[in-house]
C-alpha cells in the first residue's frame, strides 16, 4: 500500500513558517486551489507533499517534515509527522529492530532470548498505547444526578441565547429518567468541510426485534395489573415507558383544566383488548417496527449554532421515539465537526446510563477496563454511596491501579447548596471555597480507605456557574498522566535492551540476575499452591439479587438474568475475580515487594531497568489472570443457568405477592445453584482460579527464575 499523509499535517507546518496558500502556490509554480485541495485531502501522495514542503525552502519544521518522509521504520508503523510521540516511538522502533537483530544471531544463549522476547512484547504494547490518540472520558453517576448537563457544558454543547441552562444542552437533560441507554460523543474525522459547512450526525445503535418485544410485553403485563388494580405504578423505567408510548403513538394527554386526570390511550388500549397477550400484540402492531430502518442521521450546516439546534432536535425525538423511521435505542453515537477539548488527542465524551442502587454493571465495567477511558464519578454535593461503593468493587477485584490513575470525582452542587454546609463546629461555612474544602475533606476521610484514593482528584461543578475549562484541564491533565506512564514504560524498556545487547556479559549484571532468580524460585516455593476459596462466584449475583431495585429484578428475571440494568452472570464473574483476587493477593504483592527490594540494592543497580520492565510486566499478568477467571467464569453459569428457565420463573411468581420478592426471588436461584447436580459449577469455577493462575502467572515466574544453562 502506497503512503500517504493527511493534508492538514502540511497546514500546520505552512502555517508556523507564515507562508500564505495564494504565496506557496506561485512557489511551488500552480495555482491557489490546487494548495487548497491538497491541504484538505485527507490522503495526500508522498511526492505532492514532498513537492510542498520544498516551496517551504528554508523552514526548519518543513525539511524536518521531508526527513520523516523518507524514514524508514523498521517494526511499528510510522506515526504521522505532528504526532505527539514520534521522537520517542522513532527511539522505540530503532530499539527494536537492535532487539531482533541481537535474537536473531544464533551465538544469543536461550535465556538471553527468552530475557529479550519479554522486552519486544513490552515495548510493543508501550508503542500500540501511544500510536493510538484515542482516548474516553466516560460520565458515571446515579439517576438525575446532573453528568448529562455536565458533559454538554464540559464539552460546550451547548446552545446561545437559550433561556435556561436545560434549553442550552444540545442532548436532552431533565431530573432523572431521561436517556434510554449510552451516548457517546466524538469529533468527526473530517470535521468541517472547510467551506463553511459543518457536518454533525447521529448514529442509532437500535434495541433488537425480539428485545423491544420483550420490553413491549413487559410494559402491557404492567398496564393489565394496573388495570386491575393489583398494581398502582408500571415495571417499567420511566424513560422506557416514555419511548415506547411514542412510538406506538399513545402518549398521555396533557390534563385542559386544573383537577383533570390525564387521558391514557394505553389504558383505554387495555380495556379493548382483555389479556395480556392480546394487548402486546396490538401494541406491537402500532410500533410499525418494519417501518423504522432508519440509523444514521446527517446534518450539514452553515455554522456551529445551527447545526446544535438540529442536534438538540433530533437528538430528542430519537431518545423519546418520535421519529417514525428510527427504532428503539440502545445506543445513540453523536458525532460534531469540532474537538470537544483543546487537545492533540481525539478525546470522546461517554454519558452513561444513571445508575440506580449500584454502578456494578457490566456497560460500565467495560469502561473501568479499558485502559484508555478516564472514569468521572459524578455526584451531588453530598457524595453518593453509589460512586464509594464502586471503588470498593475496584478494590475487592483487584484492580486499585484504577482508582489512583483513572478515576476523577466530580461532586456537582447545585446554585446555592454548598453555602447550606456547615463546618465541623456546627458554624456556617463564610464563603464557597470553604465550604468546598470542607467537603472535599469529608469526603477525602471515606476515599483514604482505598489504595490509591488519596491521590483520587476531587473537583467540584457547579454547571450553571462555574467556568469549564478548570475542570476540562483536570481531564486531560489525567490522561496526559496515563501516556507518561506508557513513555516511561517506552524508556525503562528501551534502556534494559540497550543493557541486554550491551552488557549482558558483565560479572555484576550475572550476580544481580542470580539474586533475581533465586529469589523467584523462592516466591513460586511459597506460593505453589493457593489458599482455599474465599467466596462461591455466585455469592455476588445473589447479593445483587436480594438488593436491587425490584423491578430491574423482575427484568432481569423475565429475561433469563440477562438484563443491562442487572447483568446475573456479570456478578457471577464479579464474584469469581473477588475470589481470585483473595487468593491471589499475597503471592502477587510478595513479586512485588522483591522487586522493589531488589530495585533499591546496589548491587542490583546494573539491571535496574529490567526490574521495571518486570515489575510492570507483572502487574499485567495479575490483571489478565483476572480478567480470564471472570471471562470463563461468567460462560459457565450462562451457558447452563440462562437456557434453563425453572428458577426464574419461580422466582416471578412472587411479583404482587407481598413484601420479601427480592429475597424470595434469589432463594429460588440458590435453590436451583445447591442442587447436586449443579455443584460442579462452582467447582470448575474453583479449577479454572488455580489453573489459570498456574498458566497466566506462576508458569512465567517460574521461567524467569529457572538458572542459564552452563
């Protein structure tokens, strides 16, 4: 595939050597459209680039621009010219392919190249994370806690000459109840079009055909008890019920007078139509599913404001089902021409779904596992247990590296209710930033419990009066932070294979590599074998079971455990890493704590760089061997507990029976999961934690510390 380069590269570089386009185009011997064209194409040829970088005779940044074309790169792809970490991932390819060149002579000992293989599959991790300029900020917090406003006003969605802040945000904000499922926010790759058009879109990850049929009978099941006065309130979510009446067109009318009772046209649809059964049918009927195919919607605009005013109105009738040609949303991708922060990553914005009772969900877990999402733990002024209670899970399964690097909690008070605090005496805080010390320290005495949560940044937001850009700067300060650590890493690697090629045969490298194995070998002798369990893997569901809401019980019991809003099998996994982790714990921090032993030794200060590749090295082995537990182990209750629907339905048959459903309901599920039939599960559970922690973690120590053949 030829190379090219993307045109805006060269603008910049026009640009700081002050040149105009009408000015290089008669250097370069063609017109100004020609330039114009170039620097807009997103794919332009090696040789046009070269020929408009010459016209820039004289400009350092311009013939530092033709070197980098015509580099050779050896073993990772070349970034582009303006890419932030080209020099050092220039070092880091020049470092690897020194690397393979040294493993490829056959004179290399074994071990050598065991040492040296370790170092490659590092630093190309390292080079992977910071080739890629991706990065997320995902917005948990509870329900009606205020992140949608938050994100708009953080990212400057946000509409002129609106009379109030919830008029301003471009997506829809309210009390609570509001989105249907996750939203996204990204910068469009093209961006403006560069003739004054401005180009937003919005892409519709739709629920499938057989859940909205689910959620449709749900929803009619609730109306005939309602009908029939065994229920006074619906099952269903509150913005689900909104989004479903729309799209059937049966929305409640609005009350003419004072004292009036809205008008349900659902209701009168179930008095038509006796049973459920019928009623979902007829309900289904006016959804006109086959109708809406509609998943992407496009905008091109004459300006910024406009495009947000179609936004904001799309965006809407979407989340509230009112376009006839989009189905239901599980997810919504908003995609704007401008970058939502001044930054050289491309940083996109996530505003999850409210949390209600707990954030231990399987949508937001994919979040705290990617190691490039940023975690803003969203909060009112006096700080939501939810968010606390999240960190514990973090630090139950762990993953603590999380808290101290990934994790920012942003307390969102409303106009007036940080002045309503008061000190420890008992006396009225004087002014706001008092009153945000003190609470920033309240709540620093209940994070200081978590490894890490004394170095958790704490920032307050008040959205209809406080400037955005400290907390913005806040953010990408944080994932900054996180590619230093990978440029770090980049460096503690390149420099251990710079010791490997050139020092390995140094008597003192020899004696500090002995005492690295030995003391290995000791660790694997200790630790051979692990503790016994600590939890059964289906602890977590039941727990989950017995707490939540009733009705996303019911929910997730009507579908077998597998609900969003209550994931059965996630728990199980959740479990089943807090029992790895348990066991676990003391081997992993004894590698630990010998490595940084042996890091402030003297005499093992010529191998210092390896003991930090290592020490990193380790650390991602742990996590993946938890990661693994929790994967297998979520397949094993699905594939035999989802199909069967025994326990399930035994447990909906509690629903309107009285006080105790929850509990009722999960004695069912323990019922079914303390048959001897199926204690095999927790017991395979039990064998996978010990195998794999063989295979994923003592098996590579164990390598590590075997002795070089003589």
């Amino acid at each position: 595939m030829n190379e090219t380069i993307v045109g805006s590269e060269l603008v910049q570089v026009r640009k700081a050597a002050q040149v105009s386009q009408a000015d290089l185009a008669k250097k370069m011997g063609t017109d100004q459209s020609k330039v114009s064209r170039t620097e807009g194409d997103g794919k332009v040829s090696l040789d046009d680039a070269r020929r408009y970088l010459l016209a820039l005779d004289g400009d350092l940044t311009a013939q530092a621009f033709l070197e980098h074309l015509d580099s050779t790169w050896y073993s990772i792809s070349k970034p582009g010219f303006n890419h932030p970490c080209r020099e050092v991932l220039r070092k880091a390819d020049t470092a690897l392919a020194r690397l393979q060149s040294f493993l490829a002579d056959p004179t290399t000992p074994p071990d050598v190249v065991q040492q040296g293989k370790i170092y490659e599959g590092a630093l190309r991790e390292a080079c992977t994370f910071l080739l890629d300029l991706k990065h997320g900020v995902a917005m948990v917090g509870n329900i009606a806690v205020g992140k949608t406003t938050a994100l708009c006003c953080l990212i400057n969605l946000l509409l002129d000459n609106a009379k109030s802040l919830k008029q301003r945000a471009a997506l829809e904000t309210g009390a609570g109840w509001v989105t249907l499922g996750p939203v996204q926010v990204s910068t469009l790759d093209s961006g403006t079009a560069g003739d004054g058009i401005w180009r937003f879109g919005i892409v519709i990850q739709p629920y499938a055909v057989e859940e909205i049929f689910r959620l449709a009978n749900d929803l009619c099941e609730s109306i005939i008890a309602i009908r029939d006065k065994k229920e006074t309130e619906s099952r269903v979510t509150e913005e689900m019920d909104r989004a479903l009446r729309s799209m059937a067109g049966l929305t409640r009318k609005t009350p003419k007078e004072p004292g009036e009772e809205c008008e349900d046209p659902l209701m009168n649809l179930a008095h038509e139509h006796g049973t459920v059964d019928k009623l979902t049918a007829a309900f289904v009927a006016l959804l006109k599913l086959d109708t809406r195919t509609t998943t992407d919607l496009w905008h091109n605009s004459p300006s910024k404001q406009d495009g947000l005013k179609w936004l904001q109105m799309e965006f809407r009738k979407i989340n509230n089902g009112r376009n006839q040609q989009v189905s239901l949303p599980k997810r919504i991708d908003v995609f704007v021409p401008m970058k939502l922060v001044e930054s050289p990553l491309d940083i996109d914005f996530s505003d999850t779904k409210g949390a209600e009772g707990t954030a231990v969900r399987a949508d937001i877990q994919t979040y705290l596992d990617n190691p490039r999402s940023l975690i803003v733990l969203c909060s009112r002024f006096a700080p939501d247990a939810t968010m606390i209670d999240l960190l514990a899970h973090l630090h139950a399964t762990g993953k603590v590296d999380v808290i101290s690097k990934r994790i920012v909690f942003l307390l969102l008070p409303r106009p007036d209710e940080a002045m309503a605090i008061d000190k420890d005496s008992g006396d009225p805080v004087d002014n706001l930033d008092e009153a945000y010390a003190v609470r920033k320290a309240q709540l620093r005495a209940k994070l200081i419990k978590f490894p890490g949560g004394d170095k958790l940044p704490i920032k307050f937001y008040n959205a209809a009066e406080d400037e955005a850009a400290p907390i913005v700067k806040e953010l990408t300060d944080k994932i900054e932070a996180l590619r230093a650590d990978q440029i770090l890493k980049l460096k503690d690697v390149c420099a251990a294979i710079d010791d490997l090629v050139s020092q390995r045969q140094r008597e003192q490298a020899q004696l500090a590599f002995g005492k690295l194995r030995a003391g290995l070998r000791k660790i694997v002798g200790d630790f051979s074998q692990l503790p016994a369990r600590t939890i059964m893997a289906h602890d977590r569901m039941l727990t989950a079971l017995r707490n939540t809401h009733p009705k996303t019980v019911w929910a997730s019991g009507r579908r077998n455990g597998d609900w969003s809003m209550l994931d059965a099998y996630h728990y199980v996994g959740v479990g089943a890493n807090m029992d790895a982790a348990n066991r676990t714990d003391k081997a992993f921090n004894a590698v630990i704590a010998f490595i940084d032993q042996l890091s402030g030794d003297p005499d093992c200060a010529v191998i210092k760089n390896h003991l930090a590749v290592l020490r990193s090295d380790v650390a991602a082995w742990r996590l993946k061997y938890l990661e693994e537990v929790s994967r297998r182990a979520k397949e094993i209750f699905r594939a035999v507990l989802f199909p069967d629907s025994l326990p399930w339905q035994n447990g909906l048959a509690y629903w309107g029976k009285g006080k105790g459903f929850r509990d009722k309901f999960a004695d069912e599920v323990a019922a079914w999961l303390k048959d001897n039939a199926r204690e095999w599960m927790e017991d395979a559970v039990d064998g996978i934690i010990v195998k794999d922690w063989r295979e994923f973690f003592l098996v590579r120590i164990e390598e590590l510390a075997k002795e070089p053949p003589q």
